[in-house]
C-alpha cells in the first residue's frame, strides 16, 4: 500500500514539474464585460466585474469546481459580519466597485477589486476600505488572494465579528472532506440536512441524518463544529472528488493574520461542500474576540494571501493520495512564507521583517531545584499587553512558534512594531511575559538569550487533578449516546467532538453529583470532562456541585492553602468554592458569571484560558477527612458550564 501511495504520489510531482517549466503558457488575462478570466493553461479563473466574485475554476477538464446550481454571488466570496455599535450585525458578502489590474507579465497576474468608504455610506457598509487582491503565476497548479482592510482616522465606530473568504462546491463532485489525517470521511449531501431527511437537534448547526442520500450515512449526527481546528493545526484542508480525480484544497501558510493566538479555533470544511479561510471570528471565545474600534480609531491590517490549490490524479489510483500531496504543497508554502510575489507595499518581504532567538527555561523549585527546559512550549510575539492578554488580542498580528525539547525558540519573518513575548508552557499553570517591549524593525535578528518562567507557586502539592495544557481533553469523556454519533469520532482522540455528550452527565449522575477522591479516583476515568447542569424529568434544569474528597495528616495552623483552578473554557456560568461546609451562606470564592465560548455546544474541548488563585484559610482544613465543593448554579441552559484545565492544592510555603 505504501509503495503503491509513493509510486502516486511521484506521478502527481511529475506532473507538477512539468506545469511549472518555463516552456509552460505564460499567464493570460481575459478582460470581458462582466467578467475577468485568469488564465495560465493549467487553471482558468473567473471573478466577477467589478465586483470581484469568484464564479468559476476550471481545471483538469471540469468546467467548474465550484456549485454551477448557486447564483454567481455565492460560489467564492470575501464576506464579514459587521454592526455598528449597539446595533444588531449584518451580513456582507463583499462586492468591489473598482476593478484594477496590478501585474501583468507572462509569470503573474495579480488583480484588485477594491470597495472604497466614506460618510455618504454610514450605516450601510461597514467602514473601511477593502481591496480584495487575487494572483495567479506561471505554472502554479492554484491561486492566491489576499484583502487589505483599513478604517481612516475619525471614520464611525464599528465592530467586526467575523471575516473569511467562503468556497462552495460543486456537491455532485465533492463528498470526501479532509482535514487531518485522522479527521477526513464522506460527507453528507446539503439536501440531507434539509426537512425530511433529518432532524433537527438541539441546535440549528446540528442534525440527525434520517433519510439521507446515501444510505450509509444513516443515523449520524452531522454539525459543522465537529470539524474545527486550532489555528496552529489548521494550515491545510478540503475537498476530493472521485470522479475525476481532484482535490480542491485551502491552505493558510501562515498565522500571522489571525486573531487569537494559536489555539484559537476556527472552523474549516463542512457540508455544502464548503471550504472555508477564517480570519477573524469569536467562535470558542464569544465578544472577547470581537475587535472593537472606538473614537475613530486608524488601523490597517492585510488578511492573507491563502493559496487555492488543486491536484489531479490518473484513474485507477487512489485518490486519498490527494490529501498526501496537499499536505506536501502546505509544507511547501508554509517553507515559502513571507512571500515574495505581492505586489503591495502593505505585505513586507522577508528583508523588511525581522527575527528572534532565545531559550525558554522554568523554574519551579517544589518539582526541581534546577532550571527545567521549555520542552514545546508555545512562544509568541503579540501587541503589548497583560500576560496571556494575546488570548483576547484581535486586531493585529501575531507570531507564535514551538520551542524544541532543550527550550530553543526561533521567531522568524515578524513585521516591525512592539511587542511583548509571550510564552505557553505545557505541564505549567499560567502564562509567561518577558518583561521588556520588544522592538522589531526590518532586517533585525535579536537574540534574548535565556528566559526563566516561573509559574504560579506557593507551595508543595499536595494533590492534583488533570494535566495543564490549557484543554480538558484528557478527562473522562464519555461514549455518545448511540442515537446521536458521528462515526469518525468512535475510537478516536477527539471523542469530545461527538454530540449531545453533556446530557450524559444526567444519565451517569442522575440523583447525586460526582464526587472525586484523591488517591483513588482517576482523572482519565472519574472526572467528567464538563462541568454542567443536570437534566431533569420535566427537562428543566439545576446546578451541580462536583466533590474533591482528600486527607490531610496535618493541617499547619496559622497558615494559607492555595488552590489553582485552571478552566479551558467557561460558558455563562460561576464557579462557587466551599470548604468543608457545602452549605455555607457565603464560598470561599466565586469567579461570579463569566464566559461566553460555547464550547461545550461547539464540541469542543477549550476555549479561553482562566487562571483562579484561591486562598484557603488553615482554619477551614482539618487533619484526616476534607471536601472542597465546586459549585455551579447557573442552569437555564444545558450548555451553560466549565471545562476545566488542571486543578491543584498547594500547602503552605515551605523554607
């Protein structure tokens, strides 16, 4: 099987490198009424004039990848939801008025289809200038597009909540969606989700497929959100076709110009066939990731580019191998970043950015009294602010990059600005900030030598609960009910990821809540991987209270306990902590309400990170037998809760 996937994979190369020779037809421009037509012998594509919407690709012999059955102004667009402030948001697929040609040679097209703002326009579109760019070169089996967006000084306050470019397929070519490796199967018909064929769930993203047109697919659930993916994973994904042969691909070679930092999730593909490039969106975060420009605030940032790219292969091979080769053409352009071939001045080239090399260390002396290397941990560059503030950072750029196993980090190609570092560490609570701004100008290589992290410590642990990795991924999660699956997900890492799992708790907990021991109980086991209400007969719901039950030899008098709550996400609710007393008018603490995310009915496993440090009193502990409460109260939805991250009680300072 494998000899047979490179002897594929080969042929696909070959093909390739004969696409790109220079004997290969130069690249064409074909100006008509209302349309324009890019061509380089390879792929034909077609945009609306002036307006900049793409209505065909043609490639491989198919006269158009995209869905022929959809109106022209929705097969490939650049869209966003915007609103002014206080004023429900509206829809906009994004329509240039001014065509303009940027390149033109015998290598590279690139065209711009701009939609320019000022005041007589208040209210109706959002404000700001959006020049949408499309490219096409010599031999590139694919296209690029990048927008630039800018809102001038003193121009009316907005809020953005979503941005992306939407390409929707045509259905009777592309069923095979892929993602990852382990995340790619046959998808449903658009019309499977329509009344008739499926049921309706708990909420309009998700349904019950009844009478599908293919009969396989009956009895699944399907819902878009099972297919998210964190911006540091999401660099490639999309669509097969069988018959023929081709893949239709959407590849991000950089995370620059996301928002959120890289374990924001955004989605990917989903059934329409849909592909998708999200820039900017508050999907697993809520309002704290909807950028907000207030008192005329100037501001300008490029989107992009992202590369469409499609493949082909012979009959008779597997086209799976697609996917193979999709993933090499990432690795491809992710090595090619920043490039070189965008004509404007607003994307620096790799000689006007700068670099930065360090070494992350920790330094926690309750595990050792030496330096611990950063091994994987997450270091980044973002706009100023608190640490762990990149989290909620919205408007402008980032750059994150993975420490290797000795805590050796390099952040290459960063624009010039400030900026503060930060750092993630997996297997520590908390997040690091290098103390001084770092500054960036072109061409500069700044080494900052070791950095020391020290996480939040008083103590010596005296137990904890879970791993800390920002997700709730390694607690228990349970099988789904067997009327609500998605096949993909039996047997598979991502088991969150099915539907309808937190009615599950009121069906393993139907009278009494969880109660967790320590020394006995096992996280991977015992604790449910969210924290929600539980369901009763009359579908009503009420507030849960989870116990820890542990024992101390001794309780040092006089002195303060402290225990970390690390939560990975939060969705309307309020955690409530009492100590030994479930009844006490008053908690230990409170976080009070917070949380929009909506994770746990988004399927997934983390949203925001929140870090709680709560002092415990020694006068509440006793030697022997104690229980700490976690309370959640609010239940007026099933989806309202916690997933929690890691949960740690430290004793007292020791000397």
């Amino acid at each position: 099987m494998i000899s047979r996937y490179l002897r594929v994979l080969a042929s696909i190369k070959k093909k390739k490198k004969e696409g790109f020779t220079m004997s290969s037809p130069g690249v064409q421009l074909h100006i008509q009424k209302h349309h324009v037509v890019m061509d380089n012998g390879i792929v034909q594509v077609t945009l609306s004039k002036p307006d900049g919407i793409v209505t065909g690709i043609r490639y491989n012999g198919v006269d158009n990848l995209l869905e022929v059955l959809n109106k022209e102004t929705n097969r490939g667009y650049w869209d966003l939801v915007w609103s002014a402030p206080g004023v429900k948001g509206g829809f906009d697929v994004i329509k240039g008025t001014c065509f303009e040609v940027i390149v033109q040679n015998e290598d590279q097209l690139e065209l711009s289809f701009k939609r320019m703002w000022d005041h007589s326009l208040e209210g109706k579109y959002v404000p700001l200038n959006i020049d949408k760019r499309f490219i096409l070169l010599r031999g590139s089996s694919g296209f690029y597009s990048y927008g630039i967006y800018e809102h001038l000084h003193g121009w009316p306050d907005f809020d953005l909540t979503e941005t992306r470019i939407t390409f929707k397929l045509r259905k009777d070519k592309f069923q095979y969606m892929a993602m990852a490796d382990n995340r790619q199967r046959i998808m449903p018909f658009p019309e499977d989700r329509m009344p008739g064929r499926c049921q309706p769930l708990a909420y309009q993203e998700a349904v019950l497929l009844v009478n599908p047109k293919d009969p396989r697919l009956k009895g699944e659930v399907d819902d878009k959100y099972q297919y998210s993916c964190k911006n540091i994973d999401n660099k490639v994904h999309g669509w097969i076709s069988f018959s023929p042969s081709v893949g239709f691909w959407q590849i991000t070679p950089s995370d620059e110009f996301r928002s959120g930092g890289p374990f924001k999730q955004n989605l990917t593909s989903h059934v329409g066939p849909t592909t998708l490039a999200i820039f900017l969106s508050g999907h697993y975060a809520g309002q704290d990731l909807v950028p907000k420009w207030r008192g005329g605030e100037p501001w300008k940032k490029v989107f992009g580019p992202v590369y469409i790219y499609l493949n082909s292969g012979s009959t008779g091979d597997d086209p799976l191998v697609l996917w193979e080769d999709a993933k090499i053409k990432m690795a491809t352009e992710v090595q090619s970043w920043p490039y070189l071939f965008p004509a404007s001045e607003d994307f620096l080239k790799p000689d006007q950015r700068g670099n930065i090399n360090g070494r992350l260390l920790v330094l926690d002396r309750y595990i050792s009294t030496d330096l611990i290397s950063a091994n994987g941990a997450y270091v980044g560059l973002a706009p100023p602010g608190d640490a762990g503030s990149w989290q909620r950072e919205c408007k402008d750029y980032q750059f994150w990059t993975r420490a290797d196993v000795n805590g050796f980090f390099t952040i290459s190609n960063v624009l010039p600005g400030d900026y503060n570092l930060f750092a993630s560490v997996p297997g520590f609570v908390g997040d690091y900030k290098f103390g001084d701004l770092v500054k960036i100008t072109s061409g500069s290589c700044i080494e900052l030598g070791e950095l020391v992290y020290e996480p939040p410590r008083d103590g010596p642990t005296l137990w904890e609960i879970g791993i800390p990795d920002r997700s709730a991924a390694e607690f228990y999660v349970p099988d789904p009910n067997p009327q609500y699956i998605n096949k993909l997900f039996i047997n598979h890492p991502d088991r969150f990821r099915q539907y309808g799992l937190w009615d599950r708790y009121s069906e393993l907990y139907p009278d009494a809540d969880l109660v967790y021991t320590i020394g006995v109980s096992d996280y991977r086991k015992d604790w449910f991987y969210a924290h929600v209400p539980r369901k009763r007969e009359d579908n009503t719901h009420e507030g849960t209270t989870w116990q820890i039950k542990f024992e101390l030899s001794g309780v040092n008098q006089g002195t303060t306990y402290k225990l970390r709550v690390a939560i990975a996400s939060a969705t309307l609710a309020e955690l409530q902590i009492r100590v030994n007393d479930p009844n006490a008018g008053r908690p230990v603490f409170t976080t009070g309400l917070i949380g929009r995310e909506n994770s746990i009915a988004r399927l997934g496993s983390h949203g925001l990170y929140w870090l709680y440090h709560v002092n415990i009193p020694s006068s509440l502990l006793v030697g022997g037998s104690n229980t700490i409460y976690f309370t959640q109260p609010r239940c007026t939805s099933p989806f309202q809760g916690f997933l929690y991250d890691y949960i740690r009680l430290e004793g007292p300072p020791c000397s």
